[in-house]
C-alpha cells in the first residue's frame, strides 16, 4: 500500500490554487518517500526482500525524492514571485 502513497500525495495536490498548500503536501509526500525507505530496510531484515535488490529500489526512491524536492523549490519560486 505504501508504494502509491507518495505519488497519490502529489497527484491529489498537484492541482491545488495555493501554493503554501501545494508546498505542504509536496513535504508530506517527502516524509512518506522516508516511510517506504524504512519499510524497504525492514522487508529486508525479515527477509522479505533479498538485499541485493535494496539498492535498486533505494536509487528508485532518490530519484523520485529528488523530483519531490525541485517541486517544493518550485513551488516556492513561485511563491516568491507573487
């Protein structure tokens, strides 16, 4: 359930008028991306996931917290320029 939580954070916040909301919910979906980055370790010490795959997924989640966090400078380039 938690693989589509941060992407959902996003895509239900992507459309919102005020960009204070918008940069708020773009900081939860980052906290969410630190949840599934604690989930993927935890599979791994119960085995179920084998660790050699942790680090795909680890650069998976870089990626997109990467892109998480140029939509919140975004957002507040914006901000500023209002």
């Amino acid at each position: 359930m938690k693989q589509i939580i941060a992407p959902t954070k996003v895509y239900s916040e992507f459309g919102r008028f005020f960009i204070r909301d918008s940069t708020q919910f773009y900081r939860v979906a980052l906290g969410s991306l630190n949840e599934i980055k604690s989930d993927l370790y935890l599979c791994v010490d119960r085995e179920y996931l084998a660790e050699e795959e942790l680090p795909s997924y680890l650069t998976q989640l870089a990626v997109v917290e990467k892109l998480t966090i140029g939509l919140i400078g975004s957002a507040q380039k914006v901000k500023r320029q209002r």
